[in-house]
C-alpha cells in the first residue's frame, strides 16, 4: 500500500484501538476509508489518522455527533467487509440454517449451553402440499395483496404496535419471566419469538419454524419458504444498532425480556431505523406497478427526496447481506430477475452507492407478491433472536449502563463573593 496509507492493522495499531472500533469510527464520520490505486484494501491516510491521535480530528468530528458508546460483545463481528456470528460468517450460515439455529448459536454461546431445538418441524413436502391447496396459482399475489398477508390485515394498529401490546399482555402473566439466568431468558426468548411471528398473521403461536409459518401465511411455495429462511438469518444480528443498544440499556436494569423487545421495537420503529426497510419496500413497489425504475427513482430525487436502501457505513464497498438476498431472490423467483437487476441498475445509475439490506428486503418481498408492510415483519423477527443473545450478554456483565453528557451549553456563574 501507498506511503501515504495506512491499512487497517496498521491505523487500529497507531490509534491503540481493535478493528471493529476502528469500523465504529469510521460509521460515525471519525475517519474516512478511501480505496487505494492499486490494491483491493481500503486504505486511511495518514495525515488523517494522526490527525485523530493527536485528539484535533476527534474533538472537531465529536461536536456534531452523538456520543459512540462502545461495548463489549462476542456476539457479532462486522470485519473486512463481512458479517459473522459468533465467528461463522452469516452468509455461509444463510445457505442452510434456521433462524433457531442462530437462536441456539447466540444464545447458547453466551454462558450456558442452550439445548438443541427439538420442536417439530414440518416436511417441505407437507409445505408444499398444504400451500398448493390454499390458493389458485395464477391468484397467488393477488390474494396475499388483498388479504395482507395478515401483516396489517383486519387492523389498524401496525406490526410493531401489536407485537408491543402482545408483549404487555404476557408480561403481566409471564412470572416465570423473572428468572434472569440464561437458561431462564433463553426459555422466554423462545416464547417471544414465536408470539412475535404469531402477531404477524394475527394467529395463534406454535412451536413450527418461523420461516415456515411465514411461508404457509403468505402462501409460498418451498423455494419461496426458503427465501425467507435466509431473509430472517441475515437479519438476526447487526452489532450494537440502535435498537440493540437500548435493548441492552433495558435489560441493564435489570427489566425482563418482555420489557427489552418492547423497548427494542419502539426504536426500530423510527423511520431512520425500521422506516428505511418500509421505504425501501414502498419503493419498490412503486416501482413494480409503474414498470419503469430509472423514471420512479429520478421523480423521487426531483423531488428532493432520498432513495432509501442505498449505501451502508460500515460496508464502503456493499453491504453483503444484500448481495447474498438479492442473488437467492433471482434463483428463488426467476421470473423477477428483469425486476430485481433493473431496480439495481437504475439505482447506481443515479446514486453511487450500492444496495443494502433494506433494498434488498424490499426487492425479495416485492418478488415474491408479499403486502407492503412485510419486510419490516421479516426485521422484528429476525432482530428479536439479536436482542434477546445481547440481553443474555448484558444481564450476566451485571453492569448498568450510564452513558455521560458531554455539555455544551453555558458554563455556570460564578457569584462575586464581594
């Protein structure tokens, strides 16, 4: 690499810090990446990186940012461009584990060995069978359109809404809810997830797999279960985000999971959190009835607006949750590929920055027929395995997380003592 660089290793040496807080800094506008003629690691200049020792870059960087805690954690690793869990890389875990299988993974790992699940699972075929029965093929999108999905159908209130007026309601019941030992939350993580996934469709839980409860609401064949399989893994954990940082705060006090998810939810409920995967899917919608994604993209930036699900911090050179769930979408429905790699050209075409996982939820939902609304059920459901293994980690640290103002308004009067 150039004199004038500096690699990763060799920044996070100079600045005494570990990679991972070297791709904190960089998220939160610290330190920039840049690409290096020549080489396919992304380099840091010098001038910068010093800069930033010496605490000039820093304090000038920190005044219009908010505070960047970080934590400790051995759950999820974000490095050179990749996601892992617990030291698997998630896109090869993604080719065929459950999202259970991630449960079991982050949860188990924390301090106690969670056993392995041995809830029933349904056969692909009994799937395939029973959604072929349900609904006529050529209907199939419209009727899940029509119905919902049941994501919103028959109600006012939105997803997250009910699945937080679902959580108060087993909370006051739950007593058992109290035992915060691993073993304990792991048994109520359980309970949470599939009542989550319930509150989806508006039925009652069951011990299936949540991908193929998923797959029999929305009517999908196996490849379309599948699909959604993968969706959920990709989506399990993504470090310490602003929904899993309050979740942690919550269960620091000591709260029990029911009041951590809820928590959890009311943040991922922002439209800069949640909000990006509802607006990446609405776009994409739009997108499949006006048949023109160049045209629909342009209007929106005419207007002043931003294309949502584009560009990532932490992934400079593309979010690979994206890659991974937009090339599974094209194998899963091949019918969409036209769709799916027209959505994506036009977008770089007009903003140099690549898709991430909200534009890629949005493109898989919008492939496979599903009602708007549907990838941000895909999110709460898959995060909620992320925010119950980052509750475990939390409560056994027993330590109450209290963050320090940095104040910036005027310094106190000082009387005149004369």
């Amino acid at each position: 690499m150039q004199s004038s660089y500096l690699t990763a290793r060799e920044t996070a040496e100079r600045l005494g810090i570990k990679r991972d807080t070297l791709y904190a800094y960089v998220s939160r506008g610290l330190l920039r990446s840049v690409a290096v003629p020549g080489s396919r690691e992304r380099g840091y200049r010098t001038e910068e990186v010093e800069r930033l020792r010496a605490g000039r870059g820093l304090s000038r960087a920190t005044r219009s940012e908010p505070l960047a805690p970080v934590i400790d954690s051995a759950i999820c690793l974000i490095e050179d461009g990749r996601l892992y869990y617990r030291g698997h890389d998630a896109i090869r875990l993604a080719d065929a584990a459950t999202l259970e299988d991630i449960a079991d993974l982050l949860w188990g790992a924390a301090g106690t060995v969670a056993p392995t699940l041995t809830l029933p699972r349904l056969r692909r075929r009994e799937l395939s069978e029973g959604t072929a029965k349900t609904l006529p093929r050529k209907r199939g999108r419209e009727a899940r359109r029509d119905s919902g999905g049941r994501v919103g159908a028959n109600s006012s209130l939105g997803i997250i809404e009910r699945c937080q007026m679902r959580l108060a309601e087993m909370a006051a019941a739950d007593f058992a809810a109290l035992d915060l030992t691993p073993a304990g939350i792991v048994r109520t993580g359980r309970t949470i997830l599939y009542e989550l996934a319930a509150c989806i469709g508006g039925s009652a839980s069951t011990p299936v797999p949540v991908h193929e409860q998923l797959a029999a609401l929305w009517r999908l064949d196996e490849k379309g279960a599948d699909l959604i399989r993968r969706c959920l893994v990709l989506l399990a954990d993504h470090e310490l985000n602003a929904s899993t940082f309050v979740a942690r705060c919550v269960a620091s006090t000591g709260a029990t999971p029911y009041a951590v998810i809820s928590a959890a939810l009311s943040a991922l409920s922002g439209r800069r959190h949640g909000g990006a995967s509802v607006s990446a899917e609405a776009l994409l919608h739009e997108i499949a009835e006006r048949g023109d994604p160049l045209a629909v993209m342009a209007a929106r930036l005419a207007r002043n607006e931003m294309l949502p699900g584009l560009g990532h911090p932490l992934y400079p050179d593309g979010d690979p949750r994206a890659t991974a769930l937009l090339n599974a979408a094209i194998v899963a429905v091949p019918d969409a590929r036209r769709f799916i790699e027209n959505a994506v050209t036009a977008a770089r075409q007009l903003v140099p920055q690549p898709p991430n996982v909200d534009f890629a939820l949005g493109n898989v939902t919008t492939a496979l027929g599903l009602p708007q609304g549907s990838a941000l059920a895909l999110f709460v459901v898959g995060r909620t395995v992320g925010w119950i293994a980052h509750a475990i980690e939390q409560y056994q640290s027993d330590v109450l997380i209290r963050p320090r103002a940095r104040y910036t308004g005027p310094r106190p009067i000082k009387e005149n003592p004369g």
